[in-house]
C-alpha cells in the first residue's frame, strides 16, 4: 500500500507542472483576444458605424481618396491604410470596408 502513494508523490510535480505549462499556453493564446479593446472588434466597430453616421461619412471619404490614388479599398494597400487608422488587423479593415461601403458608399472601388 505505501509502495502506491509513493508512485503518486513521485507523479504529482511532472503533472502539476504539465497542466501549469498547459494554462500559461492557453493564456498566451487567448491574450490578444483579452486585450484588444471591445471596439476594434468587428462587432463593435460595425455598432459604431452603425450608431455614428458621421463616422461612416469620415471613413467614406477616406476610401475616395484611397480610390483617387489609384488604389482599390481592398487592395493590400487599402486595407493596410484602413487598418492602420482604425487601429485593427487587415481582416477587420476588411469587413469594415465592405460594411461601409455596401451601406453608405456604393461607388467606392
């Protein structure tokens, strides 16, 4: 019987270190996601829009002059120039582009 509990004293550190390497795995993962603020989310962004028409008026513009460039609002170049004001990823400048557009300036390229 004391030959069992000493096999488990011998496992208990490897399997408490194990699942502590685990936890700080999946917090190194899940991070970004916890401190990007609510806003730059897709969702969030796209409530702002939606709730601020002025914003919407802004980022139109901004897509005009993109498009005066000689460059497409989903073109790398775009998206970048998009994602750096608004301070998301390229995917997200993305859906927000499409968003605005489909919604307040059909003409954007």
């Amino acid at each position: 019987m004391a030959s069992r509990f000493k096999r488990w004293r011998k496992l208990r550190p490897p399997l408490l270190f194990g699942l502590a390497g685990l936890g700080v795995m999946l917090a190194l993962v899940a991070s970004p996601s916890l401190l990007r603020p609510t806003q730059a989310s897709p969702p969030g962004l796209l409530n702002t829009v939606k709730s601020n028409p002025g914003m919407a008026e802004a980022l139109c513009q901004q897509f005009n002059a993109i498009n005066a460039a000689g460059h497409s609002v989903y073109s790398s170049t775009g998206l970048e120039q998009v994602a750096a004001s608004q301070g998301i990823t390229t995917g997200e400048s993305e859906i927000l582009i499409t968003y605005v557009v489909g919604l307040y300036c059909p003409v954007v390229t």
